[in-house]
C-alpha cells in the first residue's frame, strides 16, 4: 500500500478533488491514482518531472552530444567528470538535456589511452522542470477524470443496435489514437515532452 504521494506526483490530492469536482472521496484511492497516472506521464514521456538532483552515469563516446534522458532544471551545481576528472569545457543545453563537448565524452586511461568505457561520465545535476508545465498537470487531470468517470468499465466498449443485436469488447487503447497508458487528449498536451532518444 501506497504511503501518500510520491515524489514524482504531478498533483497534489486537493487540487485533483477541486478541479474534477468529485465528492464522497477515498483519499487513499486519489493518492494511489495520481502515483499511478504521475508514472504513465513519466514512462509515456520518458523522462521525470519534478524537479530534483542527482547523480547519474552515462556511457560517453566520440559525438559531442550526451543526452542526459531529462530537462536540467539550472545549471547551478552542474557537475561533470569523465573518468573520474572534472570537467567544464562543455556547453549545456537545459531544455533539450543535453551536454554538448566538442571534444566528445571519452575517458583517458594511463593504461589504455583513450577510449570509451560503461559509464564513464558522471553528471550531478539538479533535473526536471520547475515549475511544473501546466501541459503535464492538465495531462495527468485528463487521465484521473477517465479513470474516474470509467470505474469498474476500464478497457470495455459496448454497442446495441436495436435492441436486438449488443456486444462487449475489450479495448486494447484508449478509444482514438491515444498511447495504451493515456488517453488521446493528454497525448496531445504532452507531446513537446516526449524523448525520443
């Protein structure tokens, strides 16, 4: 069982009960909701949100490009090392959370040379955005409101013609075009964020 909001919730419990308008309300259920629909964001969008910091390693090579898999928040604090050595001789690029080096992001081994190696760039760094795009807040009340307004019917569509002729289908994605973990019009709000790379 969920212990209230994660650190990556798009929303906060009040503000989804405002804007949806809901009533009777399971608090713990909205909190187990807005994790839930705060992660499809994340997975759909394949990068996080909130802001924080940390540390992560990449693997660097002889491009000038190191796509860092999430917007830099600011560069205050920005760390970089190859192998274990600082360095400052590079260009950040906070929006697309990339790190341009001319030289590229090999390591120098007294051993081997240069060369590249598993992880050998570290980047600490405060990533996400802040504040949070209202395009990502209103993509995770779209979805909560599908969740809300389809309970017990998730994944079902059902037809009747005439009365004498009805059937059930399961529905592998949302009903127009949407990703099977958001609907079509949280996609839509959604898709300056989305990485590719």
């Amino acid at each position: 069982m969920v212990d209230g909001l994660r650190t990556n919730a798009l929303l906060g419990v009040d503000e989804t009960i405002l804007a949806l308008g809901l009533s009777e309300v399971d608090y713990d259920r909205v909190e187990r909701l807005i994790n839930a629909v705060s992660a499809r964001i994340e997975r759909y969008c394949r990068t996080k949100f909130k802001k924080r910091t940390e540390t992560i390693k990449l693997t660097g090579g002889t491009g000038p490009i190191l796509n860092l898999g999430a917007p830099l928040a600011t560069t205050d604090g920005l760390v970089v090392k190859i192998g274990g050595v600082a360095v400052t001789d590079y260009t950040a690029m906070s929006e697309r959370g990339e790190l341009y080096r001319d030289g590229g992001w090999l390591s120098y081994s007294i051993l081997s040379g240069w060369g590249t190696s598993i992880n050998n760039v570290e980047v600490t760094a405060q990533f996400g955005y802040d504040p949070l795009p209202d395009d990502a807040k209103e993509a995770a009340l779209i979805t909560m409101r599908y969740l809300f307004s389809n309970e017990g019917r998730e994944g079902m569509q059902s037809e009747s013609i005439g009365g004498e002729y009805s059937y059930t289908k399961f529905l592998q994605q949302w009903e127009r075009g949407g990703s099977a973990l958001l609907p079509p019009e949280a996609t839509d709000l959604l898709e300056d964020f989305v990485r590719w790379a």
